[in-house]
C-alpha cells in the first residue's frame, strides 16, 4: 500500500528550490548602503592661499592640494560671515546672518539662537557618534551639541595646550591700545609635538579615524592655525627665506582710489600701516606662510591617518575655512570686509563611491566654479548622509554640484558683513558690494580677479549690478547687541595696588559697560594724569550704563567724597566694566 501523499510530504521536496529562490534573489538585490563617516575640517583664517587655489606663488599646502586631488575643489566658495563667530554660527546652524541676526564676533551664539540644532547634534539624533576637537565655532565647544569632545565638552574651552613665547610681542611692538595683542609672529625653537596645540588636535582626530566604530561617526577638527599669532615651529618659518618673500599679488598701491567712502573707511586701517612703518611686512607674510605650511602638515597628518585605517571607503570629508584674510590688499590687515580676499574660501568636498546620498561619490580631481556659501554644508551633509531633510534649512544643497559640477545653478552666495546693511553677492562672474549707507561696488571677476576696478558707477554694468543686488538680503533679522554680563571683562584696579595712568584714547570709540556692584553709588571720572580728572557723573547701586569710550582710556571710580576705590583700563573692544563689592 502506497503511503498518503501529506500536503507536508509534497512540500518537503520544494524546500531545496525554495531555498535556492530565495538565494538568488539576495544576490541579485542591491545591496543596502551603509551610513556614511563624516570628517568635517576646519582650517581658521585661511584665505585662497593654497596650491590648488594659486592665492599666493609661494605657499605650501601639499596635503591639502592632494586632498582637493581626490575630490571637488569650489574655486567660487564663499564665507556667510568674514569673522569667526558669525561664519562658523551659520556654517554649524545653516542659518545664515541676515535669518538668524548672528553678525558680530561679540555675540553670542547661545543669546541670539537658543534653541538652533546644530549639525554634530542632528547627526547624533540620527544615530551617529559626533565628536570633535579643536575649534568649531567660536571659542565654544557647545557642550550640547557633542556626544564627546578633547578637550573635554564640559570646559567648553576647545583649545589644548598650546606653546607661546613667554616674553611676547616677539616681532610687532604694539602700536597702540588698539591693537589686538595676537597681532604677531615668530619662529620657536620646539618641535611639533612640543608645541601641541593643532598637533594635538590631529592626534586625537587621528586616533578616531584609526579604529573601528559601532556606528557612524560625525567627527570634526578645528586646525586653529593660521590664526594669529602666527607662532609656529622654526622649520615652518624656515621653508621661507625672508628675503624671498613675495608681496599679496592682490596688493596695488592705488586700489582704494575708485571706492565710495564707506569702502574707503572699511578698507584703510592701523594694522596695515603700523606693520609697514615697522618693517615687518615681509616677515608677517613669512608668518602666515609658514601657518598655513604647519596648518597643512596637521591636514596631512588626519587624512594619512582616514586612509591608512577601516574608515577611508566610507567616510565623506570636506574641508573648509571660516573667512579668508587680508596682508595689505585694499590696504587693510586682518577680516571684516566684503571684498573678495575676505570672502572667497577653500573648499573641497571628497565622497566616497556609494555613499547613499551621491551613488557614484565625487570624481578625482574635480572642480566647480559655481558660487556657492559654507552655510550650505548642513544641508549638503544631510542629503548625502541619507538623513531626513531639516525643514528650518532653507540653503541649497551641494549635491547637484557634486554630481556634475558644470549643471545649472541659479544662486548667488551673499556674505553678511557686521550688521543687517552691509553684504556683498558673489555670482558665477560678477561680485557687489552694499553698504548701508547705500554705497555700492561692482567687480568683473573674469578680467579683474583683485577687484582693482570699481564699476558700480559705469551705467554700461547696470544690469549685472541690479541683478547682483536682486539677490541681496530681504528684511534682513535685526542685530541683537550682546548682554553685558557676556562680554569681556575689564581688570579692576583697587586703589593703591597700582597708581592710576593717564589715558591715552587711541582707536574708534565702543562702548563699555559700568556695572556697579560695590554696594554704595560711585563716581566715574576719565584719568587725565596732571590735569584734573574729569568727572562723568554718579552711578547708584546695582546700576548699569553703557558708556561711550575709546581704548586707552582710564576711567577711575570713586566713592562720593571723592576717595579713590580704583580704576579701568580700555582695551581693543567693547567689555563690561563690574566694580565690585567692597
């Protein structure tokens, strides 16, 4: 008797083909794309002064002119902000000034965007790992923002140590109160692990890249240098003999001619001029070269250590700086401007093959001339991460660019300068300048690349310089100054611990803010040396008021018989003043 076929008994024998199926089809499926590794470089003041960029003849920048070989270089980029504390609070929020009121180096990020996700958070609400070290925004670390951090997140102080003459100004004697006191430069007798600083940064973001993680990382480093001062390891100075020292190939003696008269203000400043009468231009360019050269040696360090360890096939990089830098050109020292050697950038974007977000990653060797902001970065790392889009971002993304770099692209990249009236708009040829009493500037970056030539006032470029402007802020958010008790604070005297200097007011005037805290009203005069103290009036109790003044000034503060209790020192910039309990 044949036994019963069982609905089971017939399907035993499918199993084996079921099974092969099942096989095949896994095979021929795409595979699911990992998250990819982000490495997020920022290099502090550095302008187009790299090989790639063909800024300065004589600068060394080897690695990160291989970097830019292994991805996309934006030869058209452009800073949100030509300082520190607003380009960095738009490129890490992708808020750019003109929406978010972040303007000024002395604001706050907290005070003016309480509630702003930052990039490193949104990665980590997403199931990445985000770290950092060095410096990523302005003199913060942003604790919140941070799965982990070196220095530790907790000090919110980003900076490791770091070697500095003991005995300083090394080079430039101060011209003034006015003066930035990191106004300076020199060679040190120290190697690169002595003195620390960036070198440290790079070891500890080496060591992250060189292990395996458990989930994706967001991992960003802060390489301060070139930031002032320009103190670095005596080889690096070495690499430029002094008296090969080329000048700015921007610089013209006659640049400021053509400018209205808000360019002509911002342009000229004392850091220039003091520089030149010391006989110290050549040697602060020989300072910078040799930052960007140690800078450069720290790039190279992170990404030798990216690809010698399991990371380097899925880890999208992107270098950038916050704002670029002027030795001399327009006859100006240091940021601020919206002129093109202040505003243009390096930036290169490297992405792997099968990154989720752009299949076929970056081509070697690449280039986009289009221009483009940094306060795009938080959207393009979104998209090529695979994340959720963020509705409060509203600045393109980079990755039409990256796929192919010659597609349309109808924006413009605008740089707020220090307050809601003053930007400029970089377009594919043309740059424009607004300032806001309503002087313009126009350049014709095709034949004119130092923007030597103002046109604005020639009626034959009146259409690219409406259309430039067409594309400036609309309604810009307000300037939200910063909370006294935010701001730096002045060293109080006590009387009879030093006596009382004369004043020297010597710079643009800002105020400072008097906080009284002694417990009984005070006078405020203004320190005269010989002459009598002028007085300034009483201020009561627990009061507060800001007061109009120069650097230099001495203000002495006394009781209401006139009995000394101490005095203030002004200093470069606007600070509070707090006299305290006696």
């Amino acid at each position: 008797m044949q036994p019963i076929a069982t609905p089971f008994r017939r399907l035993r024998w499918l199993i084996p083909s079921l099974m092969s199926c099942l096989l095949w089809t896994s095979l021929s499926l795409p595979a699911v794309a990992e998250q990819p590794n982000v490495l997020f470089i920022s290099v502090d003041d550095l302008n187009d002064w790299i090989g790639c960029l063909k800024g300065h003849p004589q600068a060394r920048t080897p690695n990160i002119d291989r970097l830019a070989e292994s991805g996309m270089l934006f030869t058209n980029a452009h800073c949100g902000s030509p300082a520190c504390n607003g380009s960095r609070s738009a490129i890490m929020s992708g808020q750019p000034a003109y929406r978010s009121g972040m303007y000024d180096n002395l604001q706050k990020m907290r005070s003016v965007m309480p509630d702003a996700e930052l990039i490193p958070k949104y990665f980590s609400k997403h199931g990445y790992w985000s770290a950092g070290s060095g410096k990523i925004l302005h003199y913060i670390i942003d604790a919140q923002s941070w799965d982990e951090y070196n220095p530790p997140k907790e000090t919110e102080d980003p900076f490791p140590r770091t070697l500095y003459p003991e005995q300083r100004p090394v080079s430039l004697p101060r011209g003034g109160p006015w003066q930035y006191i990191e106004t300076d430069w020199g060679g040190l007798d120290a190697t690169d692990e002595e003195f620390g600083g960036d070198w440290l940064v790079s070891k500890w973001i080496g060591e992250q890249l060189s292990r395996e993680h458990d989930q994706p990382f967001f991992l960003a480093c802060g390489i301060y240098r070139p930031h002032e001062p320009w103190f670095v390891p005596q080889k690096y100075f070495d690499q430029f003999p002094l008296d090969e020292i080329q000048l700015p190939p921007g610089y013209a003696a006659d640049d400021i001619d053509d400018l209205p008269p808000a360019g002509k203000k911002l342009a000229r400043n004392r850091y220039f001029a003091h520089i030149q009468n010391e006989g110290q231009w050549k040697k602060a360019i020989q300072g910078y070269l040799a930052s960007i050269a140690f800078a450069d040696a720290m790039v190279g360090r992170v990404i030798t250590a990216l690809e010698e360890g399991p990371n380097n096939d899925n880890t999208i990089v992107m270098l950038w700086s916050d704002h670029g830098w002027h030795l001399g050109e327009k006859e100006h020292w240091q940021k601020y401007t919206g002129w093109r050697v202040c505003t243009r950038v390096p930036l290169i974007v490297r992405v792997p093959q099968g990154t989720t977000g752009l299949e076929q990653g970056t081509q070697p060797g690449s280039v986009c001339q289009s221009p483009v902001s940094l306060v795009s970065l938080y959207t393009t790392l979104i998209e090529l991460a695979g994340l959720p889009a963020k509705a409060s971002l509203q600045e393109p993304s980079l990755v039409p660019l990256l796929k192919d770099p010659q597609s349309t692209w109808p924006h413009m990249a605008v740089t707020q300068l220090m307050s809601p009236e003053n930007y400029s708009v970089s377009g594919s040829r043309y740059r424009y300048i607004h300032y806001a009493n309503g002087d313009e500037e126009l350049y014709d970056i095709e034949t004119d690349p130092y923007e030597w030539n103002n046109l604005a006032g020639d009626p034959k470029f009146a259409e690219p310089l409406t259309r430039l402007k067409q594309h400036g802020p609309k309604d810009p958010a307000k300037f939200v100054p910063p909370a006294p008790s935010s701001l730096t604070k002045l060293k109080w005297h006590p009387a009879g611990s030093a006596a009382v200097p004369a004043s020297n007011p010597d710079g643009n005037r800002f105020n400072v803010t008097f906080s009284n805290q002694s417990g009984q009203p005070v006078k405020m005069f203004q320190s005269l040396g010989d002459q009598p103290p002028q007085p300034f009036g009483v201020l009561e109790s627990g009061w507060s008021k800001p007061q109009l003044t120069r650097p230099g000034t001495v203000w002495l503060i006394t009781d209401l018989d006139d009995q000394p209790l101490g005095h203030f020192v002004v200093g470069d910039r606007t600070a509070q003043a707090v006299i305290p309990k006696r």
